[in-house]
C-alpha cells in the first residue's frame, strides 16, 4: 500500500486509514499512547493521509487536534509542529508552515 503509486493502492490506503476526525479523537483519548511512544499513531496516520493520498487538510487538522490536547510530551509535539509545517507548505501557506516550523524547533 505504501510503496505503489497506483490508484488501486491509494484507494486501498484510503479506505484502510480513519478519518482525520476518528484520528483526532484516538489523539484525545488514547493518553497512554502519547506517554510511553515518541510518537503518536495519529500523527502518523495524518502523514500518510498527506504524503500517500496529498490530503493535507486532513494531516493539518490532526496536527493540530494533537496540539491542542498535547501539553506535556515534547517529542510529540514536535513532531506535530513538523507535520502541520508540511501540511501548510503543501497547501500553499508559507508563512503558517514558517511558524510551524519554528514552533518545531522551539519544542526540541
């Protein structure tokens, strides 16, 4: 699924990946999750709805869902900070994917 570039293949992803509103709400209450990975299932189901399928929105309104409700885990907020800079870049906001970055580099 990852690797082919076919439409059959992202059709299969797409169908296979939740929606960026069950992902948000895996970010919200699946608290352990966030406390012993450095990364979070979300975020990484929201890369490859933007990476694999170039649904950014989706990948941004994880981002940002992780971001709002993360306050303590500095590796996953990072990692949000640099998937919504990607998602914003991808969808034309420059200055919004600038302050993302830098908000990125402010958490590590």
């Amino acid at each position: 699924l990852l690797d082919d570039p076919s439409d059959a293949s992202r059709a299969a992803l797409r169908e296979w990946l939740p929606p960026a509103a069950e992902l948000s709400h895996i970010a919200e209450f699946e608290l352990w999750l966030r406390s012993i990975i450095g990364s979070h299932p979300s975020l990484l189901c929201a890369r490859l709805h933007g990476e694999r399928l170039g649904d950014w929105t989706a990948a941004a309104e994880v981002a940002e869902f992780v971001l709002a409700v993360e306050s303590f885990n500095p590796a996953v907020r990072t990692e949000a900070h640099r998937l919504l800079g990607r998602a914003r870049a991808a969808l034309g906001q420059h200055l919004a994917a600038r302050e993302a970055a830098e908000a990125a580099i402010d958490e590590a």
